[in-house]
C-alpha cells in the first residue's frame, strides 16, 4: 500500500468536480473569531489559497496567497473580490462577470478558510494492485479505464488535475466513426475502406500519416462508438453528417445529446464517470485525483513497467498512457512548431505523455506539422483569451515586412491556419482604417471576440482603448507613422499598390474581388495577431498495437497510448476533420484497454 500526499478530492471519487458555489449563509458582521486564517478551493484552473485576517469580530483583509488561474482574466476577479468580502462582511459577493469560476473559488476558499481551513492536505493510499495504470483521466483516459474494468483488469487511474475530463469539459459533442448503428439506421453506407480513403485524400496523401494505425483507426472507430452508446450509457442525437472544418465525402460524424457545441462533450464524461464510479465501489478501480506522474519506471531493456510520482514508484504489468497533446506547452510548441503562440487548449496539456515517449526513446511522427487558427490577440499571454475578426470590413493582412500574404476574404479555413503557421515569427497584422471601422460598426460588425466561455461583455471601442494602451492595437494619422511603429517598412508601398488596384478594379497580386475597398485616408489601425491553438497533431510512433516504436523499429514494451498524444496526422494526415479527436479517444481508449488488459494475463473478449 503506497501513501502519497494529495489535495483536494479523495482517492476513489469518479466524478467530476461541479462549479463551487458559496454556502446559502454567511455569518454576521462582527460574528468571526480574531485571528488569521488559511484555506482554499479549486478555481477555473486549479487551487486558489488564500489568507484571511479577523480583527475585533470583522473581516479586516483577504489576501490572494496563491493560484493558478489564467493571468487577464483573472485579473478583475482575485483584485475585486477579496475587497467585496472585506466591504461587505460576508462571502455571498457578487462574481466578476468573465471570471465566475475564479470568484466563487475565492468565495469558497475564504469560507473554508473561515470554518477550518478547508481543503487541507491529506494522504491519499493507493489501495489496489494495478494490473493496470491509466496515466490521464481525460476522456480517453475516462475510455481506457472503463473498459479495462469492463474486461476484468483492476485499475488505477491517476490524473494531475482536480477534475476528470480534460478539454472535454468545454468541448462539442462530435465523434467520428465508419460504420456505428446510427450512421446505417439513416441509410448511409460506409466502411473502413472508405473512410481510410478519406484520411488519404483529404490529408495530402498516404505519405502524411502512419497507414497501419490509421487502418486500425477506421476498422474500430465505429464499435468503439457503438460501444459509448450500448455499453456505456452515453446519449447521443440521431444527427449524423460530414461534420465541420474539411467535410467528408461521407457523413460519418455523429454527436452526443449535447450536440456540437461546447459542453456538448460533458455527455460522454457523465456516462463514463457513472460507470468507473460502479467498478471503485467494486474495489476493482482507483481514481486519484490531483496526483501528478512525474516519470514513468522502465526496466533494463527500456521497457516501461511503471511510474513515478514524485520519488514513489507504482509498478504495473500495463500502463495506458492518455495524457492528452502538448497544446498547453510553450516548450514542446516552439520546440517543434511556433515562435509566437497561444493557445486554448487546457492548462493540463503539458505534454508530460511526450516527455515519458522521449524517455523510452520512442520516434516521432508529423511533429512539424500543428493546426492552428489565426487571430489571436495575446492578451493573456500563453493563454488564448481574445480574437480578432480577421474578415473585418476591408481588412488586410500584413506579415512583418509590411507585406500582404493572401486574399483574404477568399481564404479557407486551411489557407488561414497556412499563412499564420508559415509566416515569418507567425505573426501577422490586421490593417484597417477609420472609415473601414466606423461603417462595421454601423453594421454590428464585432472587431474582437472572446475566447474564454465566461468572458466578459465589451464594446469594439473599449477594446480597442485597451489594446492600444497595452500595446497590441497601433493606430496612426499616416501609413508611414504605422510602419514605423509596427516596423513594416514595405506597408506604405504595399497599401499604394493595393489602392492602384481598388481603383483598377482587380487584385493584381493576390485576386481578391470581395470587399475591395481602398485605404483612401487615415486614421490607420493595425492589430498584432500570433496563432492560437486548440489540439496538437503530431505525436510518438506507435505500431497497429498502440505501442511506441524507436528509431531503429524496436517496440516500447509495457505501454499503449490512447487519444490526442497519438497524433491526428499520424491517422489523418495533414488535415483537421470532424469528430476526430474524440473519435482518437474512443477508438484508442477502448483498443488500448483491451491490449493492455491482455498484457497483464487476462482473457478478453470483444
């Protein structure tokens, strides 16, 4: 039995972690003891501690002593509302719109703060003997684990967040398969086949990707699905098309009840977590929660036979890794893809899985290749908070020399993810005049749009004030005057040409027809744009069996991966489809599950 210390939820609590709301009371003014307290709660992205001070019955000060939420937006939250606490005596304040989850995590820390302390530290034992570990409780981890308890395997489950699901706790509800009940019930015909020509045609060719995972891939996406619905409870819609981003020439995607939008996802974590929940009360599965694993063990041949958490060692027969992609790791991203980047995906996206693959020694596959969006402001740094509307009215984009980079109306949506992947230090500028912007205005054309699905209201005008104040939005009477300020010298000589062209009637350099409209007079604006991102798409070489390859063909014995960390252009190649990230986490999850329950000595059948 292994003890480690943890904070927060308990081993054994399979669901996931709900927004934290205040209690219904609040005590008195003057009814608290004088003293100095400590406590804490979970924000939006993790703990938040804080300090609180009592002085004669009242509430004196409320100090932020650390957090983990997001720098921006944030902000107004962790300075207003330890101020309200102490204004008005209680913790039932009103939450700063945008910043809900950070809020009530403050409230609730400096109730727990004020009753005890809180969520203090506990120790935490490991109670089961692993056939199993599952390093990742997103949802392919979610996938992994069930259906590794499902065959018979004892299961432990260890994730770094204080929460199960990942980025599927904010993500749509699509996932892809070939050849699942709902897809035949509509009356579309569809096979393995035809969705491998898919992955071929639509990802620049079969050079793009690993054709013995992506085979496997498009032979059990459909059961894998099938499965989610029959086996596991999920609810899903009868809906089944082609899905967004590049349409396939098969409607092969499908949604849960939830639907495509954001928190559509949450349906498959529901049903999942309700079923892990039965195998821990069963003894059969573990879920530990706020448990980092820092390294995985590996034997003399190099093959993994555990992990590390912090200097404790687990050892398994079989470990699943589904740590999800590298999307939250400046390091990883400049490493392979970016000089400047944000992103959106979830702060657990570290690529710790990336670092263990590196560890065994696992090859590579598509590293350089990483879809990304173009628009984002960097307001919040690292993190992706704000875009702008790149099709603004008569908007141009400008790369660092001053010069346009496509037509940009008629850019599709892998023509946008191109120009800012490619172009010099990835960052391009969104140039406009004042003309420009007061006749969007006058059509309700939004020139910024947040990012974050509690983020705050705002006017085109107030943003842009902000934005110039910090740095990212320059604004000058002369073309000129703008390029020195955002160092484009060839921007003068670039809008004279775009102009004679306006006046001509036909784009000499890049064919643009829509929205041509001449940059006649100032005020010029220019905003500073980097990509931001949503999933990584490259990952460790794996075989047809899910486990890492090395260089010289070698196979990493022990460890399977499942989900994002398998790479969408190792089984799609160079494209983004609808469904496919989820579809990677059922298929994988659920093939990864059998095979390493099948490691571990027990019998499975389909």
């Amino acid at each position: 039995m292994l003890s480690l210390a943890a904070c927060g939820a308990p081993a054994g609590e399979g669901t996931p972690s709900p927004s934290i709301t205040p209690s219904a009371s609040a005590p008195a003014q003057g009814a608290f003891t004088d003293g100095t307290y400590t406590g804490s709660a979970n924000g939006n992205n993790g703990p938040i501690e804080v300090s609180v001070t009592v002085e004669n019955g009242n509430i004196t000060d409320v100090t932020i002593v650390s957090h983990e939420e997001t720098a921006g937006i944030s902000d107004p939250a962790l300075e207003d509302i330890p101020k309200a606490i102490v204004e008005q005596q209680s913790t039932q304040v009103d939450a700063v719109a945008g910043a809900t989850m950070t809020s009530n995590g403050i409230m609730a820390a400096v109730e727990n703060a004020l009753n005890g302390g809180g969520e203090e530290e506990t120790t935490a034992e490991i109670t089961i003997d692993p056939d199993v570990i599952v390093v990742g409780a997103g949802l392919a981890g979610m996938v992994a684990s069930v259906r590794a308890a499902e065959v018979g395997a004892k299961v432990l489950v260890l994730e770094q967040n204080f929460r199960i699901g990942g980025s599927a706790n904010t993500a749509g509800g699509s996932i892809s398969g070939a050849g699942f009940e709902a897809q035949k019930a509509a009356g579309i015909e569809d096979s393995p086949e035809k969705f491998y020509d898919d992955f071929i045609t639509m990802g620049g060719g079969e050079q793009n990707l690993n054709p013995a995972i992506a085979k496997v891939h498009a032979e059990r996406s459909g059961a894998a699905i099938d499965w989610l619905k029959n086996d596991i409870g999920v609810e899903f819609s009868d809906q089944v098309d082609s899905g967004g981003y590049l349409t396939m020439n098969t409607d092969r995607v499908t949604y849960t009840a939830g639907g495509a939008s954001s928190g559509g996802a949450t349906y498959f974590l529901k049903a999942l977590s309700a079923k892990l929940d039965e195998y821990i009360a069963a003894g059969q599965a573990q879920l530990m929660l706020d448990t980092m694993v820092t390294d995985v063990v590996l034997d003399a041949d190099k093959n993994i036979i555990g992990v590390k958490i912090g200097d404790q060692e687990v050892l398994a027969p079989s470990t699943i890794i589904a740590t999800g992609g590298y999307g939250y790791s400046e390091e990883w991203l400049k490493e392979f893809n970016f000089t400047n980047i944000t992103s959106n995906d979830p702060n657990t996206a570290i690529g710790s899985g990336y670092d263990f693959a590196r560890t065994a020694g696992a090859a590579f596959d598509n590293m350089d290749y990483c879809s990304c969006y173009g628009g984002s402001v960097p307001v919040s740094g690292f993190q992706a908070s704000l875009r702008c509307n790149i099709n603004y009215n008569g908007a141009v984009w400008i790369n660092t020399a001053g010069e346009r980079v496509f037509n940009e109306p008629a850019a599709t949506s892998m023509d946008k993810r191109t120009v800012w992947r490619t172009t010099d230090q990835n960052i391009i500028y969104v140039v406009f005049t004042e003309q420009m912007l007061q006749e969007a205005e006058a059509q309700e054309q939004a020139l910024f749009t947040g990012m974050m699905s509690n983020s705050a209201a705002f006017t085109t005008q107030e943003k842009i004030d902000e934005l110039l104040e910090q740095g990212y939005m320059f604004k000058a009477d002369t073309l000129e005057d703008l390029a020195a300020q955002i160092g484009a010298d060839k921007l003068p000589e670039t809008i004279a040409k775009y102009n004679e062209d306006v006046a001509a009637g036909a784009d000499s350099v890049f064919g643009r027809t829509d929205n041509l409209v001449a940059f006649e007079e100032g005020p010029y604006y220019a905003v500073y744009t980097v990509p931001y991102l949503m999933m990584t798409a490259g990952g460790p070489r794996i075989n047809e069996n899910a486990q890492m390859v090395r260089e010289d063909g070698s196979v990493v014995g022990g460890a399977y991966l499942a989900g994002e960390i398998i790479g969408s252009a190792n089984i799609a190649g160079h494209n983004t489809i609808g469904g496919i990230g989820h579809g990677m986490c059922a298929t994988w999850g659920k093939y990864s599950a059998e095979l390493a329950a099948a490691n571990a000595g027990i019998e499975v059948k389909e």
